[in-house]
C-alpha cells in the first residue's frame, strides 16, 4: 500500500471516528429514538450526505459506535486484569473498572445503559459478538477461580457471569438515570464485588 492511499484510509478513519464522537453526544442529548442522522452530522461539521458514505442509517451508526467503543473497553479490561493474579482480585478490578469507565464517559454510559435499547436492529438483528467477549473475561475469571479451588466447583459458569453482569448493569443504569446528587459508584464496586465474592468463595477462605 503507497503513502498516498494510507493517507487516505487515515483520512477516512478519523472523519468515521468523528461521526461517532458526534453521536455519542447526540444520541445522549436527544435520545436515539428522537436523533436524527442531521443532527449527527451538524455536531460532526460534516453535511449530511458525507455521513452515508460511512454508514447505512441511523441504527448502522449505533452498532458501528458500540462495536469501536466496545472494542477500546475490551482492551481495557484485558490489560488491567494482566496485572492480577488471584480471581478474587480480577472480579475486585473488573467491576471497579466497569464502573470506572461509566464515571469517565456518561454520554457513552447512557447511550449503552438506555439508547441501545431503543434500537430494535440492535436487540433482534445484531449478533452482538463483542457482548459475548465482554461475558466471556467474566467466565475466565470464575473458571480460573474453580480451577484454582478459591472459588465454589458447583455453579454453572454461563450463568453465573450472566448473574454479574447484570447486577452490575442494573446498578450503572439507576446511576445514569439518577437526579444529583448521584450516589458513589466506586462504594458501589466494592459492595457488589464483596456480596459476590461471599457467595463464590468458601466460607474459611472468605478472608481472600
């Protein structure tokens, strides 16, 4: 490939990167339902017409946004759990940082907590692979923890990190939606992370 076409591929994927900047804010601000693919290209300071070069409709941007977001959290996840050894740890860490993540971006939090769910080629057509991945660090988690001994051997992995998540996206969803003052989301970790972890480890080995 010449210098001439990387230039080009660079230009394109950092006007693409902008119209989903764009609609993040937009989608947060209106609502997915009431957004209009206008309003997305006014806050990108791109016409209308340039932003169906990148993406089909509305509904092609929303799954575009969640899959390059999803993709930089999946990293995130991936690098800071390198650094923990024990699974009790990496549980601590995951759902610090999920909630993390949620404090430094609540226009990004709202449209995955709330606006997703407005799509329905979202929630029938979109096979939501990057979901899977998201579920599938919690799974490693909890086998390595049953491997190990430190965790329970008799819950069903599938359904427990679906357990999991839940709570967590149920606690990240009353948050966003939460007048101000908002109550603490990193004391929110740290309990949802205990309550968890008292139910998985042994009663003599609750001290880890």
């Amino acid at each position: 490939m010449n210098i001439h076409s990387l230039l080009k591929m660079a230009k394109r994927n950092h006007k693409k990167e902008l119209i989903i900047n764009a609609a993040i804010q937009v989608f947060a601000e209106k609502g997915f339902y009431n957004a209009k693919v206008a309003d997305v290209a006014r806050r990108a300071g791109v016409a209308d017409g340039t932003i169906y070069l990148y993406f089909k409709n509305k509904d092609d941007i929303l799954i575009s946004l969640f899959e390059v977001k999803m993709e930089e959290i999946l990293e995130r996840f991936k690098s800071i759990l390198e650094t923990e050894e024990s699974a009790a740890d990496k549980i601590r860490h995951f759902i610090q940082l999920q909630f993390r993540l949620i404090e430094e971006d609540q226009n990004l939090a709202e449209v995955f907590q709330v606006e997703l769910r407005q799509s329905s080629k979202f929630l029938k057509d979109y096979h939501n692979q990057k979901f899977i991945d998201y579920l599938n660090i919690i799974g490693t988690i909890l086998n390595q923890g049953q491997k190990s001994g430190v965790f329970h051997s008799d819950f069903r992995i599938n359904t427990l990190k679906l357990a999991i998540f839940g709570a967590m996206d149920e606690i990240a969803r009353q948050w966003i939606l939460h007048e101000e003052p908002k109550f603490n989301l990193q004391e929110s970790a740290v309990e949802v992370a205990e309550m968890i972890l008292n139910g998985l480890v042994p009663t003599r080995e609750n001290s880890l």
